[in-house]
C-alpha cells in the first residue's frame, strides 16, 4: 500500500483525513470487493477518490504492461492476477462465439431470403393497402414497411443483416452497436447522479497529472449528446431514440407490379452526422481519448466535427481507461447493454451513493394507468387491423396475446371496490381503494397465469413492437391531419384512436411495456399496487438487490462514496444482503473543520422549558407550536446570518406558519431576521433561494418594504423537499441548521407498510440473511429498523448543508424531546438516534454533564456574557450578536461544557404586582420552589383582587408541579370563593390535569362558590368529551320549534283548502309544504333526541366516575384511598 508521498497526484499536501481516506481506498481497490466510503462534504471527496483510484489503476496498467509482479498489488508468485487472466479468456471467447454466429447468420440469410422476404409478399391480388402503395397517393402508405414488426424467434436477426447488406454500414444501428472488441486494459467506471456532478469530477481530474496519461470517455444519453436538430426537438429520451434509430435504417423499398422489391439507387438520407466521413469520426474520438472533456464540450466537439458524439462514445468505450456515467445507465442490465457497458473485472466507483437504491428501485418499479392501458389497447389493435395480412403467423399470435393481457389488466381497474377487496390475498394490506398482491396472486386471480409472459417480453423486445407500434401511430395521426378526407371513409376509431395526453403515443406505450416487463420479476421480490381510485396498476420492487447483485458479481471492486452514507445498515441490507457489514470494507472520515466550529445539541425542550413532543399526535397543539415559535425566535437572536430549519412536511409548514401570524410569533421572527418559506414548485425555489442567501449576507438593498432592524434571514424548508440535498449552505447561508420534530414517513403508507412487512418475513427465514435477524439494539424487528433508517437518513441529508470547508462553523440543533433519550448521563449519545447520525459529527456532540430537568443549554444563555460565549462558540466577532431579553435568561451557555449557575435570591419586600410577575419568570424556569416564595410575598403585600386572584392561582399551579396536592386544592378554593375565580380555568388547565385526578379536589368540588355545583362540573367534564354537541342542541332546539311553528301554520292552511273554503290556498303547494315541514321536524327531534341521550350517558359515566375515585379499598388493615 503506497504511503503518504506515493499520491503524486494530489495537487497539494492532503490533511490527514484525506491521506487516510485515499490510503484506505487504495487498499480496497487492492483486495477487491465492496467498500463504503464515506466522507463530509468540504474535505475534498471528489479530488480524494480521483487521486487514488487513478494512482491505482495506473499502477495495475504498469504493472500489467511490464508483465512483472505487482509488489504490493499481487503476490509475488503470479504474473497477473486471475481475475485479469479470466477477464481476457472471457473476451476470446465472446468474440469467437460471436464471429460464428455471424457467419452462421449470413448463411441462413442467404439461402432463405427469397423465400422470407420475396415470396411471402408476393398475393394474387392486391389488399387495399398495397394498391394505396402502388397508386403514389400522398396518403396512402408507402413508408408501412417502416413499421412492420421485425419477427421474433431469431427471423428478426437474419432481417437485420439482410438490410445491412443492402446498405452502407454508416447506415446501421446493428453496426454501430456491436460488441465491442476485447478490452485490453482494465477499466474504470466512475457515476454520479447527474451529467452536472460528472462535470464537476471532470474539472478535478484537470488539476491531476493523470488528464494526460489515461484517456476518459464521458458517456451521455441522446437528449445530452445528440447534435441533430430534428430529434433533438422531440424532447424526450424515448421519442429521441427511436426517432435515431429510424434514421439509420435504409429506405423501405417499393414493390412493383408483380409483388418483387425495386432497386433504388440510394438509400435514406439518414442521419448527416451519422454518415459523416470515418476520418472526421475517428477524428473526433481521438480528441475524446486524448482531451479531457465532459457531454457538453463532447456535443460542442461534435457540431465542429459534423460527427456524431454519441457514437463516437460508443467506438471509444473500449479503449477509455476511465468512463463517466450517471448512474441510472448502471442500473438496469438493459441500459448497460444498450450502451455497450462491461463490468467483467472493472472497478466501479459510485459517487453520491445515498441515493443509489432510490435510483435501483425506481428503475425496476412500473406504473401504468388506466388511460395509458386503453390507449396502448387501442393502438395495438389499429395496428393489428392494418397489419394483419403482412405479419407473419407467429408475429399475429403475439400480438393477440400481447393485446389480451392489455385487455385483461385494464379490466382489473375497471373492478368495482368491492369485489376487488373481497379477493385480496390474507397476506395482502388493503384499504378501501387501494390494495397490494402477491405477484402470482395478482397473475392468477386476474386469468394471466397461463400466458408465459417471459415470451411475450421477448417478442416485444425482438420484433421491436415498442417502436413500431407507437411510430404508426404518429405516422398515423400526422397523415390524417394532412388528408383528412380520405380517412373520414374508413374507422378513425380503429386507425386513430383518441388518446388523451397522458396516454399518448410512445408514453402510454412504454408504461405498459414497462408493467407487463416487471411481471416477469421473481414473485418474492416485489409486489402489485393496485389504486382503485387513482386508476393505477403500480409494481413496487421490495428487493432492490436482486437486480444490483450482477454489478456486485462481475466487478473487481465496487466503491459507494458519499459525503453521508448514513446509516450504513440500512444501505447494506438493501444492496447487499448476503455480504455482512463487518465484511464489507467501510471507511468514515472525519472532517477537517476544528471542533471548536461545530456543535451538535439536542434541544428536549423550549424556552418555556415545555418539552417538545413533536410526534404526530401533539406537533399540532396550539401550546407546541408556539414553544416553536418561541424556540425559533431565541435562534434567531443568537444566532448571526442565516439560520434554515426543516419541517417534515409542507402541510405542518403552513399550519405553524398560519398559527404563528395570528399569535404575533411570524411578525416577531420577521422584525429579527427576513423570513422565506420553502415554494412547492421548482421554478420558484430558485427565486427564493437567491433571495434568502442575499438577506442571509447582507449583499443586497432592502427592498422597498424594508429590512430595518433585521440582521440575517430564516429560511424554512421541507425534509425531502428540494432544498434539503445538493443545496450549499455554506458559510453565512447557514450558520444553525434546525431539525424541527424527526420527520418519520406516514407509518399508514401501504407500500412502507408492505415493505415492513417484507423485511420481517426476510427476518424470520435465518437463511434467508442474518443480517435480517431483529437487532440487538432494543430489539426491533427489521421492518422496525428500516422505518427509523429511513428517517434518519433524511435527518442526516438536512443537517449534512452546513459546514461546507475548514474555515466554516455552524450550529446542528435537534429540536425535539425523542433526542434526550438518545443522551446518557454524561451527555454522549447511548441508543439509535444519535447512533445513526454521521459517524464525523457524534464528536461535536455537546458534553453538557448533569442537565436540570428542563434545561434548554443552547437558546437562552445569561445577557452578561453572552457575547463573550457567542465568540468563544462561533470563532465570530462578538458585535454581530444582540443580547438576549432578560425574561429568557435561565440555565443557558453557548460553551460545551459551559455550567451556568443562576442562584436565586430570596424575595425582598416589593409590591404585589412585581412578586407575582417575578413568580411567573421563576416558574416558567422549572423553578417552583422559588416561585412559591414570591406568589406568597404578594399576598402579604397587600394585593388587589386581581393581584391575589393570580397569586393564589399560580401557587395552586406550583404546588401542583411539585405534587402538594392539599396546599394546591386549597389555594384553587380560595381564588374561586373569595376572590372570584372561573372554575373553568381550573378545569381546563392542562397544568391542573394531575390535580384533578386526586381524592383532595373531588372532595373540594362541592365547597367551591364559583357558581358551579359537583353536578355543574360532571356536565363541564361530559360536555368536553364533545365540544359541539351543545352547539348542535342548541342549533336543532331552534331548528325545532321553527318547524313545529311552521307544521301548525302548515297544517290550518291544508285543513282550509281540504274543506274548500273561500279565499283557501292551493291545495298541492299547501300539502307540500306540509309534508316538508313535518319531515324536518321528524327529522330534527331525531337528532335532538340522539344528542341529549348520548349528553345524559356522558354526565352519568362522569358521576359514575367520580364516584369510584372517592372509595375507600380496604386490604388487611389498610385503608387505600
């Protein structure tokens, strides 16, 4: 393994996490396997994974070309390691297998193409269609050879080189996608997420000495790499492809009188950029080798050249020491094949890997809706109509079946609700609308289990139906609206069906493909969702490493690298689930940043030092989100610049954003910082981001509203949302990052659900993985596990925006009580949360010893020293803090470590007002005791009512908090009886709650005079249980008597016209009104009825109730209250 100084390459002298990261990944690479890399984003990742797998591989090029022993690299006693041997035997081979294929090919051709290809086209009598082709109508259909399907079952191979004879090889997709000759060196596969992130690894290996000693070939897809306007102007990836592949197929030829094929005398023009000159092309993919060049300078290349650089990528693949690619082209064997990608003995090296499995099971996962299943139906149907005399048998049969099981699942979404839930399997988690199915289950119950779906796959895939099906279809639609008049005599509904736009065309086409291909998965692997309401058949892939494990097979090393990887058992049981953790090669670097710039604290409680239960259940209390609010605000005192928090949803978003403008909390944030709200769409998060990180530096001119007297911006964004990965917080844009709640998915999502459900049933088959067995760590089961995996790894996607290089600082703040039980006594984390953070931050985690029971260590801290402590923390100029107001100061240090000890004074003589308003403070601190000195000096000073109300009420409060049952009852009888308090508030308050629980205050009830008898309370307390059952008494009492008014007013009125007297009304008109007012009556005594019974059964449950809490239990010789 090569030391320090053997990473030539490293453009300067590397920190000590960047030598052992590289050292580390050397060693992997060496030995081969899977290694897990990860590293903080602002140590130099990229440049650090470059330097040593390039150091790397140009060492195992020498040291194969020297044909000597490797040293460090391979034990001395070989020449070259087996799997370098094994790789070029592999190569021999596949290129021998594939000549005689060939030659086998071209022999067959030969000898049955007048049979194949002449005769079958040669009827007695013309059909329809040959005599529109025959005639040179510009409407007819002179290019429908383009669309016939190619024939399945190895016909479709011997078509494609009898073409390829016909016309130059420039002109054949089959040439330009042949097998790739034998590589002779051995190869790198360096992904990342997106063509933007490759460009970036471009420009690091620009620093490197090795731009000039090994070739890189960055491979793109044709939306990035085509170069012809004409496709490029149909968008898509899939209209792009088979709009390419079309050009390079020769001319369909026309057939003369007699049936037989003319001769033309030249080909379709086809792609310019494809038949450009072979000097030109080699040109260009020799510039590719030698030059350092990312998609874009490639497609600028290829306009200079007038030559293709698609396929120029494709002829340099082979040769390239290094190819870049994003990673979706590694995820799916099919796009490793289309590409013309072999992993036999590569290394591959995943940067960005977090959202690799994301990436896996979306390329495995299909859905496909009613609408694209009818509008598939209808095209295959069109086409089989048009088609039908010039397929040949086998081709007809496919696609009957192939339209059979289109008709078939379509008729799964047409099922009413209820028939389809009495048919779920027991296994299966359903709700109304919405349920999942085994594979087979799904197959069988819907009448596909005796259609071999694996043919019917392949037919598609040979006879090329995807594209030729959807092209006659735009073929179709283009010449009816040319010449309408001529197709107005035939079937539109058959040739032209109507499509909507999201069933149109290619699209609706390539989801039911997409669907029908998934079928054929291993049935233990994923599962089927069926939507009833959205109108959706969706296979949902359970297993993502089913299909990685053929990457994991052939490669020699396979490298995840990530700036969080976090928690890597998670990662690990989802790609590899038969290679232990302890197996795998994992490396974690620490951070260059000095510890004194970051801090890592959990907040159990806010301000008022209410604990923050931020669960779904109680996030939305009107109490909790002020705490929020408040917690917020003393942020953003404290914290100079930009501070960015994350919610877990839009929803909880708007809710704390709507009750903080009507409490007053927003305008208060708004008067310290410029506050921005994460947009839902994508084209204004741009706007907002550059308007937040422009408030959160100072770098522009207040608008016109004004930005007076506020220092720095809050922005506050979505876990998941796009502001939560890839975005730069660095520096000023984000000196605190806040975790508001820990955003856990919907545990009632069908599909996790489901995916809990998979992993328990991995965990209960020991063979199956013993990885999967439940944890150790507090038992959970492996469904439980992958449920907080999933939220922790959005926890450590939000917190990982901050601290960006080594001269960055910030604040990481996890607002929410679950995190307290993540911290042992000495303040270091001890259980799963805190665990499963990045490995470089648990360092940073504040030590704070021994916590009071409600300190809040971070927010609040004594105004005296708070700018000294801020500088201390922050390494920042004191002047950019403000003090915080007195009334927060309690039990607070920016310092880890820092103990602040607020002695309390005894209560001096002071006026009662000044007594109670200093209780509150020490109450609001947790500091009951105290608090009860001061509420007691007020009433000895001589306090107004109004005064002594408070006092004694609050005191009640406090000995409540400490449990003094008797003292607390006591002091709530005196404030209702003598100085007229509302029994109400008492009863309602939820700092009572205990106290109302206890034998002391029902035994007061009935000697408080707050106007409320026990039997008032009992109807208090019933009455709670249904807060609008009094409105809705009350509103059908006065419903009630209107209709009773209106039924006697109704009923003289219908007597009169019955008895035909003078001046009666309309006998008809009378009786309905009548018979209007006599059914709402009916209807609102119901109702009535109904709610004053369920009134009296909860008055009667309450005194039942209390009743039983006042017995006395007698055991042997003690009486229990």
């Amino acid at each position: 393994m090569p030391a320090g100084q053997d990473f030539p390459a490293f453009p300067y002298a590397p920190y000590g996490v960047q030598q052992d990261f590289m050292q580390s990944l050397y060693s992997c690479l060496q030995e081969g396997g899977i290694g897990l890399f990860e590293s903080p984003t602002g140590t130099g990742k990229t440049l650090s994974l470059l330097c040593s797998v390039l150091q790397w591989l140009q060492d195992a090029n020498n040291a194969a070309a020297a044909d000597v022993p490797q040293g460090d690299l391979m034990p001395a006693n070989e020449a070259e390691p087996d799997w370098m041997r094994q790789q070029a035997t592999e190569h021999v081979q596949q290129a021998n297998a594939c000549r005689a294929a060939k030659q086998i090919l071209l022999d067959m051709t030969q000898k049955r193409a007048e049979s194949h290809f002449g005769r079958r086209h040669r009827p007695s009598a013309k059909s329809p269609h040959q005599g529109a082709v025959d005639s040179g109508d510009v409407c007819g259909d002179p290019d429908d050879e383009n669309f016939l399907l190619d024939d399945a079952g190895g016909q479709a191979s011997m078509r494609s080189l009898l073409n390829n004879s016909d016309a130059s090889s420039s002109d054949s997709d089959t040439a330009q996608e042949s097998v790739p000759p034998s590589r002779k060196r051995i190869q790198v596969f360096f992904c990342s997420r997106t063509h933007s992130q490759l460009s970036q690894v471009m420009a690091e290996v620009g620093r490197t000495p090795f731009k000039e000693s090994l070739s890189f070939v960055p491979l793109g897809s044709r939306k990035a790499l085509c170069i012809n306007a004409g496709v490029q102007k149909l968008g898509t990836v899939a209209r792009m492809n088979e709009r390419c592949l079309e050009l390079q197929k020769p001319k369909a030829k026309k057939r003369d009188s007699t049936g037989d094929r003319k001769q033309t005398s030249k080909s379709s023009p086809g792609c310019p950029y494809l038949k450009a000159s072979s000097k030109r092309a080699q040109q260009l993919k020799e510039e590719m080798l030698k030059e350092v060049l990312d998609v874009e300078d490639l497609a600028a290349r290829g306009q200079q050249h007038r030559s293709c650089p698609y396929y120029a990528t494709r002829h340099a693949l082979p040769e390239a020491d290094v190819v870049l690619l994003p990673y979706s082209s590694l995820t799916t064997q099919a796009s490793r094949e289309a590409v013309g990608i072999n992993l036999q003995g590569a290394v591959v090296i995943v940067d960005e890997a977090h959202n690799l499995v994301d990436a896996v099971g979306s390329a495995h996962s299909a859905q496909v809706s009613l609408s694209q299943l009818q509008a598939s139906e209808a095209q295959l149907a069109a086409y089989l109509t048009h088609f039908r005399q010039r397929l040949s048998p086998s081709n007809t049969q496919q696609l009957n079946i192939l339209v059979l099981v289109v008709t078939l699942l379509a008729k799964v979404l047409l099922k009413p609700a209820a028939a389809q839930q009495s048919r779920l399997d027991s296994t299966a988690a359903a709700s109304s609308t919405c349920s999942i199915q085994l594979l087979n289950h799904f197959l069988f119950e819907h009448g596909l289990d005796n259609i071999n779906m694996f043919r019917i796959v392949r037919f598609m895939k040979e006879s090329k139906l995807l594209f030729k099906v959807s092209g006659h279809y735009e073929h179709q639609l283009t010449k009816a609206a040319r010449c309408p008049a001529p197709f107005s005599t035939q079937t539109p509904q058959v040739c032209i069906p109507a499509i909507d736009e999201e069933g149109s065309g290619l699209s609706a086409l390539h989801a039911t493909v997409a669907f029908i291909g998934a079928l054929t998965d291993d049935a233990a692997d994923g599962r089927i969702l069926i939507d009833l309401q959205q109108g959706t058949l969706k296979y949902l892939l359970l297993n993502p490493a089913a299909h990685f494990a053929q990457v994991v097979e052939e490669t020699h090393a396979l490298v995840l690298a990530s700036g969080t990887l976090s928690p890597l058992p998670l990662l690990q049981r989802q790609l590899f689930p038969h290679h232990p953790l302890s197996r795998l090669h994992t490396f974690t670097c620490g951070h260059v940043v000095p510890a004194s710039r970051l801090l890592l604290l959990p907040l159990p409680c806010g301000p008022t030092g209410l604990g923050l239960d931020l669960r779904h259940a109680t996030r939305s209390r009107p109490g909790m989100m002020d705490e929020l609010g408040r917690l917020l605000m003393n942020i953003c005192q404290a914290v100079p610049q930009g501070v960015v928090a994350f919610a877990p949803s839009f929803a909880y978003i708007a809710q704390l954003h709507q009750h903080w403008q009507a409490s007053g909390l927003w305008d208060r944030l708004s008067a310290k910082k410029v506050t921005f709200v994460e947009p839902r769409t994508a084209a204004a998060v741009a706007t907002c981001l550059q308007e937040y990180s422009a408030a959160a530096l100072a770098t522009a001119a207040p608008p016109a509203s004004g930005w007076a007297g506020q220092s720095g911006a809050l922005l506050l964004c979505v876990v998941g949302g796009r502001l939560s990965e890839g975005i730069n917080f660095g520096d000023g844009l984000g000196r605190a990052v806040v975790m508001l709640g820990l955003p856990f998915p919907n545990p009632m999502d069908i599909e996790l659900k489901e995916h809990m459900r998979y992993l328990d049933g991995l965990s209960a088959t020991p063979a199956t993985s013993s990885e999967a067995q439940v944890s150790a760590r507090s038992q959970q089961t492996a469904g439980q596990q992958y449920y907080e995996e999933l939220c922790m790894k959005a926890v450590n996607q939000c917190i990982g925006r901050v601290i960006r290089h080594q001269n960055d600082w910030a604040a990481v703040l996890l607002a929410d009580a679950r995190w307290s039980q993540s911290v042992d006594s000495h303040g270091r984390g001890s259980s799963s949360l805190l665990n499963q953070l990045p490995a470089w931050m648990l360092p940073h985690l504040a030590d704070f010893g021994p916590l009071p029971p409600l300190g809040c260590p971070l927010l609040v801290r004594p105004a005296r020293d708070a700018r000294r402590e801020a500088a201390i923390l922050f390494n920042s100029p004191t002047q950019t803090y403000l003090d915080v107001p007195a009334r927060f100061c309690r039990d607070m240090a920016l310092t880890r470590g820092l103990s602040v000890q607020n002695k309390t004074s005894s209560p001096a003589k002071d006026s009662a007002k000044s007594s109670v308003e200093t209780g509150l403070k020490l109450f609001s601190d947790g500091k009951f005791r105290d608090a009860l000195q001061y509420f007691e000096s007020a009433m000895q000073a001589g306090p107004s009512d109004d005064e002594a109300r408070a006092a004694l009420y609050n005191s009640a409060c406090a000995h409540a908090k400490l449990k003094q049952w008797q003292p607390a009852t006591d002091a709530v009888r005196k404030a209702v009886n003598d100085y007229q308090l509302r029994l109400t508030v008492a009863i309602k308050d939820a700092d009572l709650e205990q106290l109302r629980e206890t034998r002391e205050w029902l035994d007061a009830l009935d000697t408080m005079r707050g106007g409320l008898s026990s039997r008032s309370v009992a109807g208090l307390r019933a009455e709670a249980k249904a807060p609008f059952r009094l409105a809705r008494i009350l509103t059908f009492q006065g419903l009630f008597a209107g209709a009773a008014i209106g039924l006697v007013i109704s009923s003289t009125r219908l007597f009169a016209a019955l008895t035909g007297q003078a001046g009666a009304p309309d006998t008809i008109e009378t009786a309905r009104n009548f018979g209007i007012n006599l059914v709402g009556a009916v209807l609102l005594a119901f109702l009535l009825r109904r709610d004053l019974t369920s009134q009296s059964k909860d008055r009667r449950t309450v005194e039942r109730e209390e009743a039983f809490a006042r017995l006395q239990v007698s055991i042997g010789d003690r009486v229990l209250p």
